[in-house]
C-alpha cells in the first residue's frame, strides 16, 4: 500500500512543477533561471574536452557560441540586431556594452565577431568546468582587487590584440544594472583601448523590462534588440584623454539606450526594421549566467 502511495506521489510531481510552471510567475522564472544555469554547466562540460584537445585559444569561443545560441529558441527570445555590419573589419577592436542581466549572454553570442573575447573577474576561472571552458576559450581574466595586476593585464593585452588580430568586449559598466539609466562607466576599457590605438565600438542592448525582471520575478518571451553604434577612433590619443573619452562613449550609449527604451515602449520596432547581420558576426561571449556573473570592472573613475 504504501508503495502505490509512494509510486502516485511521483506522479503527482510532475504535475504539480508544470501547473505551477503555468500557473505561477515566481516559479515560471526561478525554474527558468535554473534551466539557464544548468544548461551553462551543462554545456561546459561537455565542450572542455573537445577544447582541450586545441588547447587554450579563442578559436575555441565557436564551441561556445554554438552551445549558447539555441537558448533564445528555448526562451522564446527574438534577436533584433543593428549594425552589425560595422564590425566587419580586420583590425582588432574593443567592443564595450552595457550590462544588464545574465540574458546579455545571448545577445553577445548573436553579435559579436571571431576572434572577440570578453575580459572577466578572475573568480569566474575557479567554477568549475564553466571555469575551464572560458580559460580554454581564451577569456581574459583580470584581478579587480589588485590594481597593479589590472594595469599589467591591461599592457599584455593591448600588445596581444596586434599580435593575435584579438578583439575584446568590455561592460564598462563594471557590474548588471536594471536602471533605466546607465551607470557611471569604469576606464579600464578605454585605457586598453588608446594604449593599443585600436577603435571603440559602442554595443547597445535594450531593456528587458517587458519580459525579464529579477526584481519582479517575471521571464516571459520577448524581443531583444541589440544596436551597434559607429566606431569611435582613438588614434592620437594618450591616457589623458580617456576621462573626457569615456565619458562620451558613455553620454552616446546612454542616448541609444533613451531611444531604444522610447521605441519600445512605443512599440515602433515595425517601423524601423532591423539591418541585416554581417558576415563577421561569428563566434565570441563569455559565461554571464545568474551566477556566474562578468564582472569586468578593473580601475576605479
């Protein structure tokens, strides 16, 4: 008796998680979460090994990319992209973005080109096979405690861009942000930037308000647009033009970003459709899920 009791309980589980999937937000978006943190895991232990076999390199972020798009299918996410046609070019570059949730993670792999890296804390090379796959993959790790280590990573960097054709992504912002406003940008990524004389391209992704919200506890399906601005050259410039320099590349994504907001909230997308990828959108992103966050923050303001 008490095994059929026990055998119609398990039964009942799998009901209840899919009444409560339908019926209830917070767990609707908890149980999604968890899907995107297990499935991050997931992937980067299966692809370690194959990575492993070509050894640390970013040709090894194509392994990655191919693992992470299908979760927009999953999500019911569309990927709207402008621009991107810009980065079709063959000198390197930074890519700077701003940061908004774990989400970001698609659009960066929907966008950003071959041979582009995104620049992490360096607690993120210590979690396991996620860990792993993004050393393998090429990510550059930076310690934000220790500015002397920063600055020195920041040197390598801008000599290994020239010497590898390397592009980088940065969230200038240093950490996520849901605000309807941009945070003060940090000026690790401009500095990189005039000390390897390499052009900023500014990455704008619009709010998630309609869909996501960590605070309301809400992950629905939507649409994600994701605008890439002008290049901003930087050649000439020396470190004392980064503050004026990041300052503009800040007052020009924040724009975007109030036009974006204000296009959507007005539902215009129809009326300004999006530009068709560039064959250069390859491979590229790091690991940003819930918990494994890229902090990419390394010199204060």
């Amino acid at each position: 008796m008490e095994v059929v009791l026990l055998n119609g309980l398990l039964l009942l589980l799998p009901l209840a998680a899919l009444l409560l999937y339908r019926y209830n937000d917070t767990f609707h978006y908890y149980f999604k979460v968890a899907f995107f943190n297990c499935w991050i895991v997931a992937m980067a232990t299966l692809l370690c090994p194959f990575a492993a076999l070509r050894g640390r390199s970013v040709e090894n972020m194509k392994l990655l990319r191919a693992a992470i798009l299908p979760l927009k299918h999953f999500y019911g996410i569309k990927m709207q992209v402008w621009g991107s046609e810009q980065l079709n070019i063959k000198e390197p570059y930074v890519i700077v973005c701003n940061h908004q949730a774990s989400l970001d993670l698609m659009g960066m792999v929907e966008v950003i080109p071959d041979r582009c890296v995104p620049i992490a804390k360096k607690e993120l090379m210590y979690m396991g096979p996620v860990g792993w796959a993004c050393w393998l993959s090429g990510i550059i790790f930076i310690n934000r405690h220790k500015r002397a280590d920063a600055i020195d990573v920041i040197s390598q960097t801008a000599r290994t861009m020239w010497c590898e054709n390397l592009r980088v992504l940065i969230f200038p912002e240093g950490t996520r942000n849901q605000n309807k406003s941009m945070l003060p940008f940090k000026r690790g990524a401009f500095h990189l930037a005039v000390q390897a004389q390499v052009p900023i391209f500014p990455m704008v992704i619009s709010p998630y308000w309609d869909f996501f919200s960590s605070k309301d506890k809400k992950f629905t399906s939507g649409t994600c647009t994701i605008r890439i601005l002008p290049k901003v050259e930087t050649q000439g410039l020396t470190p004392k033009d980064v503050p004026e320099l990041t300052e503009t590349v800040r007052q020009t994504m924040a724009d975007a970003l109030t036009e974006m907001s204000a296009d959507h909230c007005g539902d215009q997308h129809a009326e300004q459709p999006p530009l068709p990828r560039g064959t250069g959108a390859g491979a590229g992103g790091g690991m940003g899920s819930p918990q494994y966050e890229q902090d990419t923050t390394w010199t204060s303001n």
